[in-house]
C-alpha cells in the first residue's frame, strides 16, 4: 500500500484544473519533496543550479531567518481525494488524502528547497516553520511536464526553461 498523508486545504478550480492551497511545515516539504531537489536535472528536464541553491541558503542563514516565500508549487497526478469539512461544504475547506505517489513535480520552488536541503536547521525551525504550497492536479507525467513549462513562462518570463 502506498503511504499517504492528510491535510487541511483550499479547494480551487483555476484553468480547469483542480487545485489545491496548504500550508506544510519544513519537514513535511523536505520529506515529501525534499529528494527531488538532489538531481543536477530536476523533474521535467529543468536543471537545478546547485550554485543558486548555495546563495538562497547563505542569504537565508545571514539574515537570521527564513524570509517569507512564494508559494512552492507541486504538479500532482489525480489520484487524490477530498472531503469537504462537513459544517462548510461549499467553502473549499477541507481535508485532501494524498499517497506519495500523487507527487510528480516541483513545477516552482526547487532552488528554494535545495536551499533548505544546505541548512543545518533545528528540528524545532523545520516543524514551526510553514510555507504556502499549491498542489496543481495533471492527467498524467506529459501534461505535468507542459503544464510545469507553461507556468515557469509564466513566472519567469525572462528566465528560458533549459532542457537536456
């Protein structure tokens, strides 16, 4: 059986898609995430610039603290389920099930995760510490490759993806 996690989130419909917004502590991130920021070639052919990862985390560690950051954005295969909190059913609030293997992508955010791969936090830091992840559901491994090149366009329009 594939292991799977729980959590409170937002359900939203943007593009026709399924998506989802949460917070998750450090650690939930580093360890549901956490391996895919180790390749030089991250995920849907993008290369992860380990110097970039290097200066993220020494600016980080030199202002004392974790600034606050923009969303990390996941692609997830559809396999998941959402249960509506049951006094607010058409709120979006709810509680998303999602198996590990739901996971495909860092669409946006990998340098920021290596960042924090390359720091010594505490285990205090790592659980108390929260960021904003969205969740974007894809039919399958292509459309999260297309949809992962559409969106870093979008965000880094000056920044062409590389492919291998």
């Amino acid at each position: 059986m594939d292991p799977s996690f729980e959590f409170l989130a937002i359900q939203l419909q943007k593009k026709g898609r399924r998506q989802f917004v949460a917070n998750w502590s450090l650690r939930t991130i580093l360890t549901c995430v956490g391996h895919m920021a180790e390749d030089s070639t991250h995920g849907c052919g993008l290369r992860l610039n380990h110097p970039l990862a290097r200066k993220i985390a020494k600016r980080w560690l030199a202002k004392g603290n974790l600034p606050f950051a923009s969303p990390l954005i996941l692609t997830i295969k559809t396999s998941i389920t959402f249960r509506s909190v049951s006094h607010l059913p058409d709120s979006g609030f709810g509680i998303v099930s999602l198996p590990f293997s739901a996971l495909i992508d860092v669409a946006d955010g990998i340098h920021r995760i290596a960042a924090l791969r390359q720091m010594d936090l505490s285990q205090r830091s790592l659980v108390e510490s929260e960021w904003p992840i969205e969740l974007i559901e894809c039919r399958n491994d292509e459309d999260a490759a297309k949809t992962t090149s559409q969106l870093r366009r979008s965000l880094h329009p000056s920044k062409p993806s590389s492919k291998s």
